[in-house]
C-alpha cells in the first residue's frame, strides 16, 4: 500500500475508534463512511461538469429543482441538530426507489439507509474534517481504493460485529486469481461477492496483465456490468461491495448497479459467466427469519427446489455448489472455496460430489491450513474445475480424468496477526499445479509431477466408490496411519510380555517348567 493511502487508512480508522465510544461499530462506520464519500464523490462530479453544456453533464443526485443545493453542500453549511435532522432526512430522500426507474449505484447504496451518528460534533467532524479534505474523484484507486479495502479489512477483525463471515483473505484472493488468470474476454462473478474481493483482484489482474492493449469498450463492458458482476444477500454488505468497486474505479456512481442484492440461490440463473469466483457462507444450513404471533424469532431450514440442481438439500454449501455449475457458460471455469464437510458428508452429498466429478472436470483441490479465516477453526479447501460437453451416456467415463491435490494443510498453522499466510506460502503450489511464473503456464496441468505435498487420484476410482469422498490428498493421514500402526504394534508387544509374565507365575506356583519356545519369548 502506498503511504498516501495508510495514512488516509490511519486518518480514517483513528476516527472509527473514536465513534466505538457512541455504540458505533466498525461496519456501522464504515457503512456512514460509503454515504459521506459518495455524497461528496457526487458534487465533485457536478463541480468537474460546470463547463459543460446541460445536456453533457452527469447528475448523479436527482437533476430536479428540489434537490438544487442539497447533498453534499447543504450538509457542509450545518452544525449541531440541524446538520444531523438534514443528513437523516437526506439518506431517507435517497433512499426512496422510484416505480419503474433502473436502479442505480446511487440507489443500491442509499436504500434504506439509515444514520448511525446520532452525535451531531461527530458527523460534522467526519464531513469536514476527513472527507471534505480529500479528492475522491480524482485520486487515483491506489489511494482512494486501496484505503477503502484497508478499512473493510479492519473491519473484517471486529468479530463481535461478525465483519468476517465476509471477508476472505487477500493473499488466498489474489492466489487463486493468478492461476484463474482471467483475460478482457472472459465474464465475471461471485454469487456471494461479500465486499468485491475476488471481482476486485480479478479486474486488477486484467489491467495489469492486458490493459495497454484494452480498448475503450472493453473498459465500457466492465464499468456496464457486462464483463463482471456480483451478488450479495445482505444489503448493507453489497453496499460495501458496489462502493469498493467504484473507488476502484470500476462502475460509476451514475450508472448501472454492478452488485445484484438478492438470493443468489432462490432461482436459476438468467446470465451465464465464463469465471466464477467465489467463497460462499460457511454456515452450513439454508433458513428463513419467521417472526412469531407473539412477536418472537425462529428460523426454520429452508430447501431450494430447482430444477436445475442435482439434490434437494437444506445444506447452504452443496447448494452454492449445484448453483454455480449452472452459473458456468460452455467452456467455463470456476474456482470455489468450500469447507471440509462438502468434501465427505454422507447421503446427498455424496450424489453431489459424485455428479460434479462425471459432468465437470474437477482437475484441482487446493487443502487450505487453518488460521487464515476469521472463523479460526475452520478447515477449507479450494475447488478448480471447468465445464465439459454433456455426457453422451451414462456409462462414458466421468469428465473428471485426474483430480491433483496439493496439501498446504499439513505442517502449517497460520494465525490472523503474529503469523500470518503470504504470498510466499503458495508460491509452490501456484507453480507446480498451475505454472504460474513459467514460461508455458498453459501447459502446467501436463507437465504435473504427483510429488509431496501435491498428489493425483484417479476420478473414475472416485466416483465408483460408495461415498465419493474426496477427503484426501492430506500426507498427514500417511503419518498417521504409520503412527496408528506403531502404537497398535507396541500395544500387542506390551499386551503379549504381560500375559508372558503371568504365565512365568503361573509355572512358578505349580512348579512346572515353561516350555522352551515360551522363556525364548520373554
């Protein structure tokens, strides 16, 4: 991160624990802190737009003679209760969604928004003296974007505020994406975008690697929602994502939402991707809030029944699973993180997996260390596989030839701050099984070698098994049968000189000699 950009970090997270004394939390900030930069990204565009003849200029805010001199101005000429009943009323006016208008950025991250800074001498500090300070118009996203997804991972520490459930680590993100290696013609998304990480690395790697030869309607198809697009359920996170995108200067803040708020698995998709990229929930079952005739709150497990899936099932994993194969257009690839019960649970499961591996090609499975979510105990692995033509018939051989394994999990232990995963760490693994920093990395797969910690199992014999278990590829479970193994061999050597002995007694009180094979023995 450049040092302009930590600074503004620091400016900014100094003053999120400031507000932590008024029942402030870091997401609640963070979440005032989109609205604020986006009311004042708005006037920066109609103060760039005063040259321009009226019908050239953008209006992000309502171009009404109502709305003439509210947003960011109006709030900058206030103080105390007068300032803190005008910005309330302002996110409720932005907030309202008009019949049969397209939505918008600006839509998508004022509905139903709410002000959370109910001390006036707070607010007004954060408008003046943080925000109206910078340009975040004109400030490119190494410093405005980069800050901004600083803060969300901050945020993402606040446990008691549950900020992580959204939030996978950058390293494991721009990991996968090296070797996804994404190009300006493939279609992006995340099903369960969070906050825009792996949309936001996957854009990045696109500029990097292909952005002198990019057009300006390549840039067009990505800032359209056409090249890349997310979805999130919560709406106060998809408004993190949709504003993570924009100070990346992906999308525009007048333009068409690149975040769909809805349950990506209530219905089969209408669009088709060529990548997905995603981390869906860890929890492990689907549910509705019900509140009660007595006013209380249950929750109660839900199914999705689509036609489309192989299985009914209330597990939230399997289901992302089933919905993002049929998220995949022909030819397309996708990297999902799972966690370990989607690779051995029993029953449905078990069909699913069994499925995935005849229809699709799952070449590569990535065994994650623990320590590296901010759900510390949990065990996760990551899942590379690409579509394939439709079966022919039931008895064709699965489209899954080889499925290679590689265990980062053995031998490593990771931990959030004092030792956490770096780009280093997956260094091999991103070599071996992808050639990422070869010459040929198209020709990785071919040249694989199943050595250590990477190892190959043969699909065919995964599918044929009763429960398709794909709980392998770990070299600890060698080490553990061979140490089982010692154990149980020391036990029956303890076990046999024991009864020896009591057999030596034995003679010794009827005064017989024990054979000689037995004194051998002992």
């Amino acid at each position: 991160m450049k040092p302009e950009a930590r600074r503004l970090v620091d400016r900014l997270w100094n003053y999120c624990n400031v507000l932590r004394d008024d029942g402030v939390s870091s997401l609640e900030y963070l979440e005032q802190l989109s609205f604020l930069v986006f009311l004042k990204m708005a006037a920066e565009i109609e103060e760039a737009d005063k040259t321009l003849p009226e019908s050239r200029r953008r209006h992000v805010l309502p171009n009404t003679e109502q709305w003439r001199g509210r947003g960011w101005p109006e709030l900058l000429d206030l103080t105390g209760t007068d300032l803190e009943e005008a910005y309330t009323q302002l996110l409720t006016d932005l907030g309202k969604r008009e019949n049969g208008k397209e939505d918008t950025a600006l839509s998508l991250i004022f509905h139903r928004a709410r002000n959370r800074l109910q001390n006036p001498a707070n607010l007004r500090r954060l408008i003046v003296d943080l925000i109206d300070k910078e340009q975040w118009l004109t400030a490119s996203k190494d410093i405005k974007g980069d800050a901004y997804e600083a803060l969300i991972a901050r945020s993402a520490e606040d446990t008691k505020a549950g900020a992580g459930q959204y939030f996978t680590p950058r390293v494991l993100i721009e990991s996968i994406v090296r070797c996804m290696r994404p190009t300006p013609d493939d279609t992006i998304t995340d099903p369960a975008c969070g906050t825009g990480g792996f949309l936001l690395a996957a854009y990045d790697h696109i500029v990097r690697e292909y952005g002198a030869e990019m057009s300006t309607e390549d840039f067009a198809r990505f800032d359209e929602g056409e090249a890349i697009w997310g979805t999130e359920l919560v709406p106060a996170t998809a408004r993190l994502a949709e504003m993570n995108l924009i100070l990346h200067n992906i999308g525009k803040p007048d333009g068409k939402p690149l975040i769909d708020v809805e349950d990506a698995l209530a219905k089969p998709p209408t669009k088709r991707a060529s990548m997905v990229l995603a981390n869906p929930p860890f929890v492990k079952k689907s549910s509705i809030v019900i509140t009660n005739i007595d006013g209380s709150v249950s929750r109660e497990d839900m199914s999705y029944h689509r036609r489309d899936f192989w299985e009914t099932t209330t597990n939230k994993q399997f289901n992302f699973v089933q919905h993002i194969v049929n998220v995949l257009a022909d030819n397309g690839r996708a990297a999902v993180i799972v966690p370990d019960n989607v690779l051995n649970e029993g029953g449905r499961g078990a069909n699913i997996r069994r499925e995935l591996l005849k229809r699709y090609n799952l070449h590569t499975m990535l065994r994650l260390p623990k320590g590296i979510f901010y759900a510390g105990t949990v065990k996760a692995n990551v899942l590379f596989f690409d579509a394939a033509p439709p079966r022919r018939s039931a008895d064709e051989p699965p489209h899954t030839k080889q499925l290679w394994v590689y265990d980062l999990r053995t031998g490593n232990r990771f931990t959030l701050k004092q030792n956490p995963l770096l780009p280093g760490h997956l260094e091999d693994f991103e070599k071996r099984a992808f050639g990422v920093g070869t010459d040929d990395p198209n020709g990785a797969i071919d040249r694989r070698v199943p050595e250590g910690r990477l190892q190959v199992f043969d699909g065919a014999e995964l599918v044929a098994t009763k429960d398709v278990n794909l709980d392998i590829g770990l070299i600890e479970a060698e080490a553990a049968e061979a140490k089982s193994l010692t154990e149980l061999t020391l036990a029956l050597s303890a076990d046999l000189r024991g009864a020896l002995l009591e057999l030596e007694h034995l003679a010794a009180d009827l005064d017989v000699e024990l054979p000689p094979l037995i004194r051998e023995q002992r």
